[in-house]
C-alpha cells in the first residue's frame, strides 16, 4: 500500500514537472475559470502518460517546493464533474494529505489520474476552451494539440520506482498512529485496526444532543496510506462503526432568528475487504429547508444592503455585524429556496468577507462547501 506522504515527497524529489507529474499553488474548482483549468490539466495527463497513473500535487509553491498547503477538499463528488466535461474520462481521485508541519486545517491535496486507453477530450465548452479540445504536457505545459500526435510510453519504470519507493511499512504506520494521538490529544483520540490490516484514527469533541451523540472539530485519517478522510471545525458528525465498516453522517446547522436544526446532509460508508482492500462510499441525504418567503425577502434584503456597504468601506451597525456572522449561511437558505441570485451575492461578497473577518470567511467557506456537494449531486 502507498503511503501518500510519502509518495509526495519523492514527486517533489522528482525533476521539475512534466507528462505524468504536475504541481499547483491552488487550484479553485469553484470559479469556473479553475474549473476549466482543473480539467485541461486532466486531460492532458490522461492523455500524455496513458500507461501509468499521473498525479497533481497542490498546495505547493512553484519556486522552491515549500509545502504550504491548502483548505481540506472534500473529494466525494469530483468525478461526476471529470464524467460531465470529459469525453472518454478517466477516473480521478482526489485525497486530502496532513504534513505534520501544516495547520491542522490544512492539507496538501493529491489528485490521482489513472491510465485509461483512448483519448480524452473536453466534452463541452467552458471558460476559454472549446468543447472537442485535446491537450497534452509539453514539459510543464498543458498545451492543445492535434489528434494524430504519437505518444511514447516514457514514464512506466520511472512511475513505478516513485511508487515503489513510497510503499508503506509498520514503522510509518506506528509513527502515525502516535502522531495523531499526541496531536490530537484534546479531542478524545481512538484508533481501530479493520482486518488486521487498516489502522484508523478519530478525534473530535463529544456532545449529547436529544439522546444522540455528536462530535464536532472531527479528524478522520486512515493510517496506512497517511490520508485524511475527514475534517471539519464546524460541522457535526455521528461515528458509528463494526468490525468491516465505518460511518460518519455529517449534519448541518441551519435555521433563522436563533431557531436552529440539524439537517443530514451526507453519509460517508468506509468497508474495509479481506484482500487488504477499502472502498468509500458516499449518499447525500439533504433536504433543503423551507422557510416563509415573506421573511426571506427581508433578510435577501438586509443581506444585499449589507454587502454594499461592505463593498463602499461603510461602518456596519451593531445589527448588521451580528447579521454580517450569517450572510453565507442566510444566503445559502435562501437560494435553496429558490432565490437563484443568492449564489451570485456569494460570489460576490467572498473577498469582502475575507478582508472582514475570519471568523465569517471560515463559515462562507464552509458554506460553499455544503453548496459544492448538492450541486454536484
């Protein structure tokens, strides 16, 4: 099994970036200018290193191969945008990876692209590129190319010795078994071997709510291959778990006027196989919500008046800033009650947010990120 720590340190120790290895800064799926970016990249992998897997590397600076990391990415539903873009598309994993040097709420993310025989191309357009477009890595470059271009396999031994030298052993898995404890060790940490094989470590902050219990500020990684499973400061979680699986369903607080619920919003199943095997599945669960229209096109309202006043540099009330700390989250009810404009408001706040404060950019993103996962679905 690799250890994906690992498997990214030799990328880095890798020469520069070429047709079965990529390295970004960020990437931003949720722009549709990254979105479009993301793919061509895919796509031209796929189509430069078709005998091996080829991996992009994000949250790492360019220059000189500093880790700095970015915001955890929750993976679940990446592959039905590859499946809607890409013709012929292969299939794409996207993993969260912790360094033992980063904030615990940052990660490096590993995108794997496995080979696929065929050419792949963008299916429709978006941004700047047309659909029927082919690309391919010329050095660094994702460039478009014509059809009938001839592509050697140059990079089986070299892939395979990269992978062969990021394989796991005990002392890696020890070694991470005890970081996580020691890191983790005000939220409660536990750890349970899956068929004798799979090491996985939780920690989160227990409470009781209406018999049932939660945990919030959750970490899930499974050991083994030095992945994070699962993050989130803000959210709730119920863990339960056997001896072949184990279940975390992430709930939701939303509501209006200091009137909250807790909503499902997705069911995340790990079952670990015999054969030294683990397949994930996910299933959204969320209902939206619906609330008075009436009182809705108020705070739609105050929402829009709000931002103007944040995009003039205005002083905000002492009501405004306290509704200011649910703008993301107000703005999210309304478009799932059919205010269709309130993801363009989003949009559109994000960089005022961010100068604001981060206390309200934190929960914008995580806004964004419960709207990520319903669109994709």
């Amino acid at each position: 099994m690799i250890n994906k720590r690992l498997l990214i340190k030799n990328l880095l120790a890798h020469n520069d970036e070429n047709s079965f290895y990529d390295k970004k800064r960020q990437v931003d799926i949720g722009e549709k200018e990254g979105k479009a970016k993301f793919l061509k990249h895919v796509c031209a992998l796929s189509n430069s290193n078709p005998k091996n897997n080829s991996y992009i590397v994000i949250g790492v600076e360019d220059e000189d191969n500093s880790i700095t990391g970015v915001d955890f990415f929750d993976d679940s539903k990446i592959q039905n945008l590859i499946n809607a873009y890409l013709t012929n598309p292969p299939i794409v994993q996207y993993e969260n990876i912790p360094f033992p040097h980063l904030p615990d709420d940052k990660v490096v993310g590993l995108v794997t692209i496995r080979p696929i025989d065929g050419l792949t191309s963008l299916r429709k357009n978006i941004w700047k590129y047309y659909g029927g477009s082919v690309f391919f890595r010329v050095g660094s470059m994702s460039m478009p190319k014509v059809y009938d271009i001839e592509i050697k396999d140059v990079n089986s031994k070299i892939v395979e010795a990269i992978e062969n030298h990021s394989q796991n052993n005990i002392q890696h898995t020890l070694d991470g078994v005890f970081d996580f404890l020691s890191k983790r060790k005000d939220y409660h940490p536990q750890y349970k071997v899956f068929k004798e094989y799979f090491v996985l470590c939780w920690a989160g902050q227990k409470k009781v709510y209406k018999d049932e219990t939660f945990y919030s500020r959750v970490d899930i990684e499974l050991i083994n291959e030095q992945v994070r499973l699962f993050f989130s400061t803000l959210d709730e979680v119920t863990i339960n778990y056997d001896e072949d699986s184990f279940k975390i369903v992430e709930y939701v607080s939303l509501g209006l006027h200091n009137d909250y619920k807790y909503y499902p919003l997705e069911e995340t199943l790990i079952n670990f196989g015999n054969n030294a095997t683990y397949h994930i599945e996910t299933k959204l669960l969320f209902e939206a919500p619906q609330f008075d229209k009436k009182v809705l096109h108020h705070i739609y309202n105050t929402n829009n008046a709000i931002l103007e006043k944040l995009k003039k540099g205005l002083t905000l009330s002492a009501n405004e800033e306290k509704d200011l700390k649910n703008l993301p989250a107000t703005y999210l009810i309304c478009y799932f009650n059919l205010f269709h404009d309130a993801v363009d408001k989003l949009t559109e706040a994000k960089p005022f947010l961010k100068d604001y404060n981060e206390g309200v950019y934190k929960s914008y993103k995580e806004t964004l990120r419960i709207l990520r996962k319903v669109k994709y679905n």
